[in-house]
C-alpha cells in the first residue's frame, strides 16, 4: 500500500470508503469504525467535520499518513495503539508501551467502587489506591467522579507511571494523584478506604491463544497471570487486607470463571464478601469485591 498511494487527491468520503473496504477484506470486525476513526485522527477532524469536508481531496501528506495508518491495523495493531490513545469512563487516556489499552470491560470496576462508596461514603475526603495503575485508567476515572477523593497508583513499570502521571497532569487531578513503583502494594502503608485493581489474570498457558491485538501489543507484565491465572490475586488481596482501613473495600477485576475463586481468596485474607460480583455488559462476573470489617 506505500506505492502508488490510493488515497492521494481522493475526496474524504471516497477515501472513508476505500480504508474501510481494505479493512473488510483484512476480516476486521469493525472496519467501518476502525476507518473512520483512523482518517479523523490523519486529519484532525471529528465525525462532523468528516461530514462537513466530505468533498476536500486529501493531501500527498495526508494519504501518506492514512497508508500508515491503514497497514499497521491490517497487521493487526489496535486502533487506540496507532493512535496512542484510549477513551475510558468517558476521558481521554495517552498510552504507551507498558499499559494496557483501557477496555469497556474495566469500567464495571469503577461502577461497582463507585456503588460501594455511595453507599457508605466516608467523613472525611476517600483515600483510594489502584494497584497496578497502568496508564491511570481506573484511579483517574474515581478521582473524577469524586472531588474530594486522593489517590495512589502503584506500578512495577516505571514507564506506565509517567503515562499515569502525564494522564493525571492533562486530565487537571495532578494535585489529587500520586504513583509509586512497587510490587503490587509494597511500598503502600494505608489505610485505605478503597482499593481496586486490574491484575494480570491470563494464565499462562493461554497467553499465545489471545487475539493479535492483544498478545502482541498489549504489555505481557499485564496479562500474565501465572500458571493458573491467580499469581497476582494471592499477592495482592493479603496486602489489601493489611491496608484497608476498618470498613474499606477492595474492588478487583476478575477473568472469566474467576469470580468465585477470588472470593474465596478474599475471605481467606480475613476479608468479607458483602455482595455479588458485577457483571459486564456481556453477562460476565467482572468486579468482584469484599470489605475490612470494622476492629
């Protein structure tokens, strides 16, 4: 596709169309989309104006860039990687090679957390911790959605911090917000009122089996589950336990046909499972959580 660009001097609306047929024929679920928001982002334009300048001839640089674009998705590169960036909970997100591309999945962690916290709200201001923060996704989504609330992201990558923490500078919750490079809660003391994390859940076994997108793109530090898909549960739900404040809940994110034995983890580290996991928009125990009762 770099010789004899298609795209050059064709009107906006022709090259929309002619990105999304390429994709079709790479058998890309959602070509459509993938090709009209990849032609937006080449040139800075939102649906509207895509709309608005459908007759405009793209430039040589333009096609150029559109070329690229269009033979890093048929290798199978996701869209928010192309892009490097990712919309969660309604907010932009800049990626980068050590965090995961934020998925819809994700949001019931914040939606259940949220619940939690509407439900016994604290006297003074929350104090929440994300363990394996990643790019920020989830810390930042609840720091936004409560005002008063401070927040601590751990990370073993030191990369994904300066993700989060350029995350947090551009979405204004700077002053809100602080990461730490650590192993799970390591470096953490609390208490905490809330505690959430996405840990690595994949085994390992089934790490090759994942789709492009993900096995090749995504950081394997935060896929990789160990040989049964509980290595960061084991860690992590102890370490919570010790950091709750009396009260306080943990809210995790589970893998599909993890919720019960979660739990069950979660109970064994003297914490109490209060309520069922919240499913996901495809029926999928997603966030599984459990509370500190009170000394």
């Amino acid at each position: 596709m770099t010789q004899n660009n298609p795209f050059t001097a064709q009107p906006i609306e022709s090259a929309r169309r002619a990105l999304a047929a390429k994709l079709k024929a790479a058998r890309l679920d959602e070509a459509e989309l993938d090709a009209r928001i990849l032609l937006g982002a080449v040139l800075g334009l939102d649906l509207t104006g895509l709309i608005a300048q459908a007759t405009r001839p793209l430039t040589a640089a333009e096609a150029s860039r559109l070329v690229e674009h269009a033979e890093r998705r048929i290798a199978g590169e996701p869209v928010a990687r192309i892009l490097g960036t990712s919309e969660f909970w309604g907010l932009p997100f800049r990626l980068s090679e050590a965090t995961l591309v934020p998925r819809p999945d994700t949001e019931t962690v914040v939606e259940l957390a949220l619940e939690i916290l509407r439900e016994r709200p604290t006297s003074h201001p929350p104090r929440i911790a994300d363990i394996g923060t990643g790019s920020g996704a989830i810390l930042l989504a609840l720091l936004h959605d409560i005002p008063d609330a401070f927040g601590v992201g751990t990370d073993l990558s030191l990369t994904a911090l300066v993700t989060a923490r350029d995350n947090a500078n551009s979405l204004g919750l700077a002053g809100r917000a602080a990461f730490v490079a650590c192993s799970y809660a390591a470096a953490l003391s609390g208490p905490f009122d809330l505690i959430v994390s996405n840990p690595p859940y994949i085994p390992s076994a089934e790490i090759p089996k994942l789709s492009v997108e993900v096995r090749e793109h995504d950081p394997h530090l935060a896929l990789d589950g160990g040989n049964d898909g509980y290595d960061a549960y084991r860690v992590l739900i102890p370490q919570a336990s010790e950091r709750l404040a009396g009260g306080g809940a943990l809210v995790v994110e589970a893998g599909l046909g993890q919720a019960r034995n979660i739990e069950t983890l979660m109970v064994g580290a003297a914490l109490s499972v209060d309520r069922p996991p919240k499913a996901d928009l495809a029926g999928i125990p997603r966030a599984v959580s459990a509370r500190k009762m009170p000394p």
